[in-house]
C-alpha cells in the first residue's frame, strides 16, 4: 500500500505542511492537462523522449523469459525482456502485487530498445532465500540491499529504477543511498522513505483507519488471519485500493499465485511491525536505516505519478515536492485510475520510464 511513513516523517521536518493537508483534495493539484496527465510547473526536461504505443490494459498475460539467479541472501526470479545491452530498466512492485503489474508495460520498454528486468520481492513468486536460517526480514532497508545485489549479479551498475508501493519506496532509497546506481527515478507517490520513530507520530482517526490492516497485523490474530486468508485478504486491498479498476479473477489470480511463497507472510507481518516499532530489525542495518531517518532528498532525475482514484492513503503531490532536487515532474493521471497505476495505466507508465531517461 501507499506508505504512511511519507505522512508522518515529513511532520517531522519543518516544511510548513499541517498534518491535515496531507489528506486534502483536489485543490492541491491544477486542472488534469491533455491525456490526464499534470506536469509540474519546476519540471525540467531535456532531449524530446520518443512516444512509447498504446496499449489496452491486460493485452498481456505473462512475460516471455522467467528466470532465476543467486543474488545477495536470495535466490530471485524475476522475468527479462529486452535486448541484453539495451538501457536497463528495474521495475519494483509493491504488496499485494507482483510482476504481473508490469505485464504490458515491459513489452512497451522493450519495443523501445531496453533491457527491462522485473523481479519477484522476497516473499514472492519465486524468490527463495539460499539459507534457510535467514531472518525473514521486511524492514525497508533489506529489500533495497536485494535489489542492488541483484544489479550486481546481473551486471547492472546503472539503470533506471521504477516503482509503486513497495517497490516506489524502495526505488527512492536507491535513490538517495546509491544515486550512481540510478540513472533515474519513477516512483508512484513520490517520496515514501521513513522510520519506526517518525510512524509513531499519530494520524486523526480517518487516516488511521485507512491504516486498519497494519494493526491488525500487529496482533497475533493478525499473524494467522492473514496466513490462512492470504487470497481473499490481497484481493480485498485490492478492491479499496483501486475501486474503479474492474480486474477480473483471472488476473487476480495470475498475481495471487506469488503470495504462496513460503516466506510471504513472514516478511508482510515483519515489515508492518518493524513500521510501527514493535518488531526490530537487524541491528547490522541501523547504519543504513539512521541515514534514511534523515528524510534526505532525491537529487537523481525523478518522474512521479499518481492516479485520481488511488484508495490507499497517500500524500499530495505538493507536500513532497521539495524532496526532489533534480530534475523533475510530477503527473497526474484521470479515469479512474487507482493504486496499482502500472498495471491500470501502462502506456503512461511506460512513457514515464522513457521520458525520465531523456532528462540526462
């Protein structure tokens, strides 16, 4: 889901923005531009990006190359497509999804000429860890350390990192740790880095709500509801975090098949916990995770979308703007579209991967 960290860490900076105006409205934004889209008036933009084609939603079923390889503490699978020696493209997803989100927008990028490597977040699809004592660690600086070990055994030094949920957040830290890492940044609600400390800062009740799931899973109950529900309970956020998005069982399931990874539930719970302070991590990442306590800012060229009917609690644009240094754009998209914007919107995604490359 979007992440409340972005809500309460920014409260702890002092950038004027009362905590109620993180869940204000449309007033924040400006009118919706030609094809739903809102560009920031600081956008800079350099050499005129290619148009990727239209595509209908769900024109794609699955990916034409699955793989897996050893990388880090984690076997990983994950799909490739593209030339080999194309611009490499790093697409993240977020829980609960998975690399399906990507199924019409890879093929987009590969007939744009880049390499484009989609892979499964410990705890899914075919992503195993290679010792079976590994603490099923969900804390937000692991999951980032997977991703650049996966570069590396990839041979990737650079490449444009792209995500949502989960997989935005951990795009920004590459973002900020890493910046030679990446060349340039997609990421579906801006800037969602935050800590245990600044989650304890308390949200008004509404938007707590909006948070019901993360205490549910704080308790014990939660721990076993969500491992004997793990189905119904994915396609229930689903449904709240993309109400017009009229996905079928099919493609529900297509996804729900990767939360029967035997690790899943361990590093969801985790990860929910560690958030809200009542589980620790591991002490061997506290250096990692006190500079990203800081609330540094993303100084690498930075595209970010967010789509008009998105249900998960999210931050509006305006509040997390000064968290960009570089290049920069913001989008907005109508019709509809929810949380899972790549899957929703795949041609507007896409497009924004080839337009933040022609940034540099």
């Amino acid at each position: 889901m979007s992440e409340d960290v972005l809500i309460r860490h920014l409260q702890t900076e002092t950038i004027d923005q009362p905590r109620r105006r993180f869940f204000g409205t449309a007033a924040m934004t400006v009118a919706a531009a030609q094809l739903g889209l809102i560009a920031s008036a600081a956008a800079q933009t350099g050499k005129a990006a290619s148009k990727v084609p239209a595509v209908k939603p769900g024109t794609n079923t699955s990916f034409k190359s699955l793989k897996q390889i050893n990388a880090g503490l984690l076997n990983v699978g994950y799909a490739e497509t593209g030339p080999s020696d194309g611009p490499p493209v790093v697409l993240l997803h977020g829980r609960p999804y998975d690399i399906h989100s990507y199924v019409d927008v890879a093929p987009l990028l590969e007939s744009k000429g880049y390499r484009v490597i989609v892979p499964y977040l410990r705890g899914y699809g075919t992503t195993r860890f290679l010792a079976s004592d590994t603490f099923r660690n969900g804390q937000q600086s692991v999951v980032v350390l997977d991703i650049t070990a996966l570069m590396d055994a990839l041979k990737i030094q650079k490449a444009i990192i792209a995500g949502f949920d989960w997989g935005a957040r951990t795009a920004d830290i590459v973002a900020v740790l890493w910046p030679e890492r990446c060349k340039g940044l997609v990421s579906v609600g801006g800037y969602l880095i935050g800590s245990p400390a600044a989650n304890k800062m308390p949200l008004p009740p509404k938007a707590e709500f909006a948070w019901w799931y993360q205490y549910y899973f704080a308790t014990e109950n939660g721990l076993a509801g969500y491992g004997k529900y793990t189905h119904d309970f994915a396609k229930l956020i689903w449904q709240q975090a993309s109400p017009k998005w009229n996905f079928d069982d099919a493609t529900f399931d297509r996804s729900a098949a990767a939360f029967k990874n035997p690790d899943h539930v361990a590093i969801a719970i985790h990860n929910y916990r560690w958030r809200i302070g009542i589980a620790e991590g591991e002490p061997k990442y506290d250096d990692l995770e006190k500079r990203l306590a800081k609330g540094s800012v993303i100084s690498v060229p930075t595209i970010t979308l967010e789509g008009d009917a998105n249900g998960a609690p999210h931050a509006p644009p305006a509040a997390y703007r000064g968290k960009f240094s570089g290049k920069y754009e913001h989008r907005d998209l109508t019709g509809g579209v929810g949380h899972n914007l790549p899957q929703e919107a795949p041609q507007v995604f896409a497009q924004a991967v080839v337009d933040v490359d022609s940034f540099s």
